[in-house]
C-alpha cells in the first residue's frame, strides 16, 4: 500500500482539524473538545439531529493512546476513528490493519487533506446510556453557542482550554 502524500509537518493536534473538517463536510453538526469519561473527544461530527455520530480522536504520535481512547468512545458514538499524520497512519495501515479492524475503529491519514485508509466499523460497543449523555452535551453546547471557526479552537487550545467548542461545519 506504498502511498505518495504530500508530507505536511503537523506541530499540534489541532494543525489536523481542518483537512478533518473537509473530509467529513457532510456532518452539518461539528464539536471539539467534547468531554466524555475524564478525557475528551477531539472532534465528534454529527448529523442535523445528532441521531449519528463520528468520534475522531487526533494525535501526532501515540497512536496507541489514540486507539484506546478511540475504543472507548464507542460506547456513545456509532463510529470511531483516529486521525493521524499521514506517514504514521499509512504505516500503521499496512502493519496494524488488523489490530484497527478487531477494534471496529477507523483509521485517517491527514497531510494537507484527510483521506479514511481504515473504514470504522459500525460498533457492537453502543451504549444508549452512554449516547443519551453525549447526545445532551452537544445539545447544549449548540444552543448556548454560535458556531466558532477553526481559530477561536486553535486559540483556546494554545491557552490549555479543555471545553467543548461548537464549529462552523464548512471548512475554512
């Protein structure tokens, strides 16, 4: 699976967002930050009705942490992935492939786009416990805020804010 990818230097989780936020444009529904068990999700893109929901957790390097973290927001959102710079994840495509796909998580390689290598698998993990909370906290971030752009998260990320952020779904 030798892939050409215009080699971007990522210095932040966030310097993977915008490419993320391209690839999933359909979601008109984007969060960041969104708490859930003691940590938080890096990105959760939703449908208008928030009936589905994409978890994507971002990372430069510990994709093992990513993974994890990516297993267990299963347990609310319907499919899981990781994000990573796209050397890395083309790696792991071709050596960690099975691992992903015992997990049901989804694997995207980000340079200057995104592109899914790994399809997320739709999980058997859902809780609808879990999904009612997460589903509550969306709500009401989205209407206690006006979707934000990509430097208002940029900026809070920089100052160490871990509070969910309400975006713009277009790409900017």
């Amino acid at each position: 699976m030798a892939h050409v990818t215009d080699h971007v230097s990522h210095q932040r989780e966030a310097d993977l967002y915008q490419p993320l936020l391209y690839l999933f444009r359909h979601y008109p529904r984007v969060f960041a930050e969104v708490p859930f068990f003691r940590k938080h999700i890096d990105l959760v893109f939703a449908t208008s009705n928030l009936l589905r929901l994409y978890a994507v957790e971002t990372k430069l390097r510990r994709w093992r942490s990513a993974l994890k973290q990516a297993a267990l927001n299963q347990l609310a959102a319907q499919y899981s992935y990781v994000a990573l710079p796209a050397r890395l994840a083309e790696r792991l495509a071709e050596c960690e492939s099975t691992l992903f796909a015992s997990y049901g998580v989804g694997l995207v390689a980000v340079s200057k786009t995104a592109r899914i290598l790994i399809p997320a698998a739709r999980n058997g993990y859902f809780s609808a416990r879990h999904y009612r909370a997460l589903k509550d906290t969306l709500t009401r971030a989205s209407r206690t805020q006006n979707p934000q752009k990509m430097g208002v998260l940029a900026d809070a990320l920089t100052k160490r804010s871990r509070s969910v952020v309400f975006l713009q779904a277009r790409a900017q």
